[in-house]
C-alpha cells in the first residue's frame, strides 16, 4: 500500500489512504475533556496466512492503542488542526488465529492548550490492513462495525493541572469495563459508533504521514520507600471542581497534616515490580507513602492492586521533595490525579503523560488489606539508536554530557518540547536546537525537518508565525520567530536538505519583510511596544500584527491563536519575572541591541539560503546586516567596554547583560581580538548588576567562547554551572541555574554542553548528505584522553586520542566516500579516510 507525504502547506490538495475514511465518535462535539473507549473485532482464519498486518491512525485530540491487550503507544504527534498527522503500526507479531481487537481509548480536549488547537472536530479514524497470501487484501475501516463506550470511568469535574496543558484526571474504577482492551472482553453492551464526516473533507485538512520516531516503553519500578504517614482517611483537603484554579488540589495536599501511622502495617518494596503490601488498614486513617524511582523520568504513573473494600487514592508526583513530601505543587500547577477504587483488582493507567522522580500515594477509607502487584512509571522516550557518545578524561564533563544526553531523551515525547510537565509545548528557539542535538546523537534528523515545516505551515497574511508552532495560546516571542529563520539555514549546513528550504523560503521571506517594516530610518528594528511590568506584554492589535482574516490556507479555529496575540521579547531568562532567581535582568525596552543583533544574524542566513537555492537578492539582506553592524556602536557602553541592551528615548540604557554581547559577537562585531576581549569581559566580569545568562542562553556562549579560542574558559564555565545541577542530584538539567521551586527539573534547552563537547573540544564538524568532506578540528592541548561519536545523515563519525609519553595516538572512521580534514592546534591539516590511526609527537608541551 503506496502512502503519499505532502511535500509542503502550499494549498495545495494531498491524497491519502484516510481521506475517505469515516470520522468515529460518540456524543457531543464541543465538550470538554471527553473520553471514550473503541473496540474493532476481526476473525482470522489462520495465522500463519497473514503476511503483513498495519494500522494507521488519527485521533483528535490523543490515543491510546492496544492489540490483542498488548499496549502499542500513544499518539498523535503534535499537530495543526488543518495538518493532521498519521502513525502507522506494524501489528502482525500480536494477531493470533480466530478472534482478534483494536483497542483504542482517545480524548477530546476540547480546550486550547500549549500544544494543542481545538479543531471542534473530536473523533477517531483508523485503517486495519491485512495482507494474506494469494495477493488477498482485507480492509477494515473505522466505521459503523466499530463499538464504542462513554461509560469510561473518567469524570470531567476536575480543574486543569496547569495553565497550558490538560486536566487532572478524576477516575471511579467501579464505572470503568476492566480489562476491556482483551480479546476476551464482552463488548456486547457497547453502544454503535455515530459515523460523522471525514476529517480529511474538512476545508483546508490534510493527512500527513507522521515521519517522527514512535516512542519505545519500559515500566520503571519504585526502588525505595522514603516514609510512610498517616493522614485523614475521610476528608481531602480539596474539592474537585473545573472551575477551581489549577493550584487548589496541589496546595490541598501539601498543606494537609501529616503524623505518624498507627495502625495500618507497611511491608517491604517489592525491587522488581515497585509493589508492597498494607494490612490492617481502617477507613479513618488515611496513609500516605512517599516513594522514589532513582531517577526522573517522563511517562505515566501506574499500578495494579488488590483491596478488600473501595477507597480513594491520591496519586501525586514531583521532580523534588520540599521538605520530606513531594512537591506536588510546582508553581501553581498540580501534579495529581484522583482514582477512586473498587473492592477486588484495581490497575490505574492514566490518559496523560508528565515527568518525575518522587511519588505520593494516599489511601483513604480502605479497610484490611491493600497490595500494590506493580507500581513505578511507564517511562517513555523516542524509539532511536542514541549512539552518539563523549568520554574523556575528565569525569565531571563526562558526567555533564550524560546529563545533557539523556535530559534530551527524556524531554522528547510526541515532538519536541520545552518540558514534559508543566508546558509540553515546542517552543522554536529552544526546539531547533535541541533537533540538531537529536540528529547528532541519533543521525535521525526528522524532528528538526517536522519542526520547521510545520512552523512555517502557518503564517499570518502579514507574514507572522507562531513561536510556539502548536500553541491555541495567543503569544509571540520577536526573537524566536526571527530564530526560526536563523535555524533553517543551520538546518540545511548539517543536512543538505535543499528541498525543505526551498519550500519554506517564501514564508522566510514573508517573515523578515515584517520585520522590516518595523525599522527605522537608519535599519534599526525598533517595534515600539508597552513594557508592562517585567513582562513586555502588549495585545499585538496596536500594531497591526495579529491577523483579523485569520491564518492563511486553515481552519477558523487555527486562527483565533493569533488574531490578537500577547508579544513580547525573550532572548533568556533574567528579567522576565517568570523565576525568583534574586538577580538583575535584561532591559528590554526601546530599540533593543540583541535583537538587532539576532536581526543582523538573521539577514546574512537569508542571503546564505538564496545562495544556495540559486536564486537572487542576497545582496538586499546582505546591506542591510551591514547598515546593523554600523549602527551597533551607539549601544556602546564606554565606561563598562561592553554593549548595553539598548537605546530608549534616543539616550543607552544603564542595563547590560552577558546575552546581548554574545549575540553582538555572533553578529561579528569587530575583529577577533575585540570579540575575544568582549567573551572574556563579561564571562568573567564582577559585575553584580550584569545580567547573567541562564542554562538556555549556553547553545551560544559556549560555541562564541570557542569561536575566540576561550575554550579553558568555556570549559571552566561549564564545569561550574552544569556541574553544580550534578552536584545537587539533578539526573536531568534544570530550566535555570536557581534549580529552585519555580524551575522545571528536565529541560532540553539546558542541554547544550551535549553538542559543545563532541563539536568544539573533540571538534567534529557537521556533514552534510551531499557533503564530501568534513572538517575535525580536536582540541588535544584539552584534555589527555578523548573518544567521542558523533551521527551524521551519511553515517557515524568517530574520534579518538590518547596522550602518551612518545606523543597522542589518535584513530577515527569517517563514512565511505568522505575525507576527514583534520586541523591539530598549532598545526597544519591533514586529511584521512574510513578507518585511520597515527602518532602526533609532542611539540613544546603541545601536539
């Protein structure tokens, strides 16, 4: 079966295999956190017949999917509502002879999320697909044969878990058909599906064939109990109401009292299966037990149990402890579900996933016994070869690196994201980066091709895109829709796909004549907003930016995302008011000097991206970069030799800050001595009212550190702000270096020493596919010992040195047809091919 990908969102019309497909649903379409369960029954004849065996799949707003009652993943990607994504599962090693289901349990938002539109079109659409011998083909639909079951024993009453993601999930195990993803179940009483339109007639929708990484999963167990308390065993400290705010249930539980168990007896932790065993429970107390998993991870919390009488449980989790609890309560945001227990076997598997390392569970009103078979965390991350590897001498950046890798492992779900708990949303400065990172750990470059396409799959007429490409929140941040065009031209530099920068270069093009409307005179931008509070925020209306028409080429409910949007500028942390990090902030008022930097960088990438389509007008962006580098001198803070962060009313600003100088130096302000002198100034400057750059605002300090050959510095910077996350037990980074209350505990975009060790101290560079040559640049006057592995499109490219006393034996592989040229501190290049080894004699103490 042949499946067409669309190669871009230029209107035009996509045949897929789902077009005609009918919608499934059942019961209204418009509410709110709407759950249902389908069931699809088949008979095979014989087995050992069936040669192949899919299904694809589409589900608004998620999906659960089972096969025979083994668990296959969830689903979809992250998507736009016109732009819908479909995954594909190979199902024939979980077919049998005779009876045979698809189980799929899907959830309707309902509401805009930080990841999600409201398409007010819920449903599911699935395609079974047999392939038998004799060139015969069975087809199963999702149609009228389909079962369904609102009866789910989720309830709708509960506030949302944070500002920009779902709700807390409220679950009655009495109400819920157990264990109903069996080929066994009866599904008899099951209601029939209400068939409705396909998704794919619906104006301006397409299908898309997902090409992102399913997820792979592995249970992790609980592997230590850290107390056990008593609690009220009648009455929780909250409501469950949806109107509430989405801090009352978090709060609640951590402020209810906690004393000493009196009666109920806890046993052991079972190691392998996270389980243990409470007798002598009574209904009056409530006990609540605190456990760890070792390590934070993102997926879902679950468990089996068995109890002699109902009872509920609250089931919380957290990436710290505040004090001796977890902290359920992060910065306004509850990480806990509700589950309401049966007499007899209960198994929670909840809808949505998050991320952690400590679990709160608190029984109340069970009577006898109650034993936990499984508890932990049904851990998920993306099904990729991570080959990519850096191991040195050095243990603490060994360490780091380890840090970083799997903080990006963790921090990838259904598409990139800023972070797996409170956001979960692909925000485009932090998310092409962290693609990149991906592709070299992996060679799989796939999340950074989907992020830039389906970024520039929705523009406003005025040329304006969605920095939070799958937001039904109304914001843009200035600087990163500017990045999004900065990272396209990397994106080709490390991949050599031209076909995807030729589609998504008129919708650059669109972007940067926004940007230039909003210049003055001399080509400074200067977009004139309100600075509100610490925020910058400003309903873009005032200045013609929101779109009253809607988004071009999709649907009404895709454009209300930006029809009256909040604007603001990022560029880091400090300053925002969004963290209580006790430190000053970037002044981002008046003509800014980093944005006008990021808008030079952004000029000159344009003109690199026509050059290598081939196409003219390079020299327009080009001139304009070079006016911007004129015009930088009059944020020149003379008393401090470093830049301020802008002009405002035609006077500087008293404000400096470590990012705007990083960018004014990618911007290639003056020669190198200047540069490195200005790396070196605010790196190391005393300066208590500087503004300091956060774990975000690493992706460019520590490249800009190499670029004027600062590397001991760079070195020493990370083994100092990275190293204090290891220091406090991270086993992912932090959002910021506070590491405090407010942070996330799992953020990618910290993760930049993954991509600065194996890049700027091994020194390999990026190969692209068309690409014949690769530049290795290894810092040896670093460390005495490296061995490093970096994946590319063409293939794994390795490095390694050690010092010995006769000089450093080096050997690497580069893939076949390419030629390694190799540049060694002090000395000349020299190239290599496939697998090679050689001696460097030591020079005066250097190679």
């Amino acid at each position: 079966m042949q499946m067409h990908s669309l190669k871009h969102a230029d209107g035009k019309t996509c045949n897929h295999e789902l077009d005609n497909i009918d919608r499934i649903w059942s019961g209204p379409v418009r509410g709110i956190a709407q759950t249902r369960l389908f069931r699809r029954t088949f008979t095979i004849r014989c087995v050992k017949d069936l040669k192949q065996a899919g299904i694809a799949l589409f589900a608004d707003s998620l999906y659960h999917l089972w096969i025979n009652g083994h668990y296959l993943g969830r689903g979809p990607s992250f998507f736009h509502p016109h732009r819908r994504p479909v995954q594909r599962y190979d199902i024939r090693p979980y077919l049998r002879t005779g009876r045979n289901v698809a189980a799929v349990l899907v959830h309707a938002h309902g509401i805009a999320l930080h990841n999600y539109v409201p398409s007010g079109c819920p449903g599911l659409v699935a395609r079974i697909d047999l392939s038998l011998t004799g060139n015969r083909t069975v087809t199963l639909p999702s149609d009228a044969s389909w079962r369904v079951n609102s009866q789910t024993g989720w309830s709708a009453d509960a506030p949302r878990r944070s500002w920009a993601i779902g709700h807390i999930e409220h679950f009655h195990a009495d109400l819920h058909p157990f264990d109903w993803q069996s080929v066994g179940y009866d599904d008899g009483g099951w209601s029939m599906v209400s068939v409705l339109p396909a998704f794919g007639k619906q104006p301006g929708g397409i299908y898309l064939d997902d090409r992102l990484p399913r997820l792979t999963y592995c249970f992790q167990p609980a592997v230590r109990r850290l107390r056990a308390c008593s609690v009220s065993g009648s009455n929780r400290p909250y409501t469950l109401d949806r109107q509430q705010p989405c801090h009352v249930i978090g709060k609640g539980l951590m402020e209810e009292s906690w004393g000493r168990v009196t009666y109920a007896r806890i046993g052991r932790l079972n190691a392998r299966t996270g389980g243990f065993r409470m007798t002598r429970m009574r209904a009056a107390e409530g006990v609540a037990v605190v456990l760890d998993l070792g390590a934070e991870y993102t997926g879902s919390v679950q468990f089996r149990m068995r109890s002699d009488t109902g009872g509920t449980i609250d089931i919380g989790w957290a990436e710290r402890m505040e004090g001796k609890r977890p902290e359920v309560l992060r910065k306004g945001n509850s990480y806990v579900d509700c589950f309401e227990a049966r007499r007899g076997v209960n198994a929670w598997f909840p809808i949505a996933f998050s991320a952690g390392r400590y679990l709160l569970l608190i029984f109340r009103g069970f009577e006898g016994t109650v034993e936990l078979t499984r508890l932990g965390m049904l851990a998920s991350e993306p099904d990729l070869d991570w080959s990519g590897r850096f191991n040195c001498s050095d243990a603490r950046l060994n360490a780091v690196w380890a840090l970083c890798e799997r903080t990006v492992r963790m921090g990838t779900q259904e598409g990139l994201m800023d972070c797996p708990t409170r956001e979960q949303a692909p925000y485009v400065g932090d998310g092409n980066p962290v693609a990149r990172w991906i592709g070299r750990l992996t060679g799989d470059y796939s999340y950074w091709k989907h992020l830039i396409r389906e970024t520039f799959a929705v523009q406003s007429p005025d040329g304006m895109i969605k920095t939070t490409t799958f937001s039904g929140l109304p914001n843009v941040l200035l600087d990163y829709a500017l990045l999004a065009v900065w990272w396209v031209d990397d994106y080709v530099q490390e991949t050599g796909d031209i076909q995807t920068l030729r589609d998504v270069l008129p919708a650059c093009r669109r972007l940067l004549r926004w940007y230039e409307r909003h210049c003055d005179d001399r080509g400074l931008f200067s977009f004139d907003w309100e600075h509100r509070g610490t925020g910058g925020v400003v309903p873009a209306s005032n200045h013609r930016h929101g779109p009253s028409t809607g988004w071009v080429r999709d649907p009404s409910s895709a454009a209300a995302t930006l029809r009256n949007p909040l604007v603001n500028v990022f560029i880091d942390h400090p300053g925002l008011g969004w963290h209580n990090a006790d430190e000053p902030g970037i002044d981002r008022r008046g003509v800014n000097s980093a944005m006008n930097a990021l808008l030079a960088m952004t000029l000159h990438a344009m003109a690199d991206m026509l050059a290598t389509c081939g196409e003219s007008g390079g020299h327009r962006y080009r001139q304009h970069a070079a006016r911007l580098g004129l015009q930088c001198r009059i944020f020149w803070n003379r008393r401090k030799q470093v830049y301020s962060d802008g002009i405002r009313k035609g006077r500087p600003l008293r404000q400096v800050s470590q990012q705007t100088n990083v960018w004014n130096v990618m911007a290639g302000v003056g020669g190198l001595e200047l540069r490195r002198g200005l790396m070196d100034r605010i790196v190391n400057s005393a300066d208590a009212t500087m503004a300091r750059c956060g774990p975000y605002f690493g992706l460019y300090v520590l490249p800009m550190l190499a670029h004027v050959d600062l590397h001991a510095t760079a070195l020493d910077y990370l083994r100092s702000r990275w190293g204090n996350m290891l220091d406090h037990g991270a086993t992912t980074t932090w959002e910021t270096f506070a590491g405090d209350h407010l942070d996330s505990y799992c953020h990618p975009w910290s993760a930049a020493p993954v991509d600065y060790l194996p890049r700027h101290v091994a020194g390999i560079g990026a190969l692209a596919a068309d690409s014949r040559q690769v530049w290795i640049r290894p810092r040896l006057d670093l460390l005495t010992s490296c061995s490093t592995r970096v994946m590319t499109v063409q293939g794994p490219i390795t490095l390694a040195w050690r010092r010995t006393p006769g000089g450093y034996r080096l050997s690497g592989l580069v893939p076949v047809g390419v030629r390694a040229r190799i540049i060694l501190p002090d000395g000349e290049p020299f190239e290599r091919k496939g697998r090679w080894q050689m001696l460097v004699p030591l020079k005066s103490g250097r190679p």
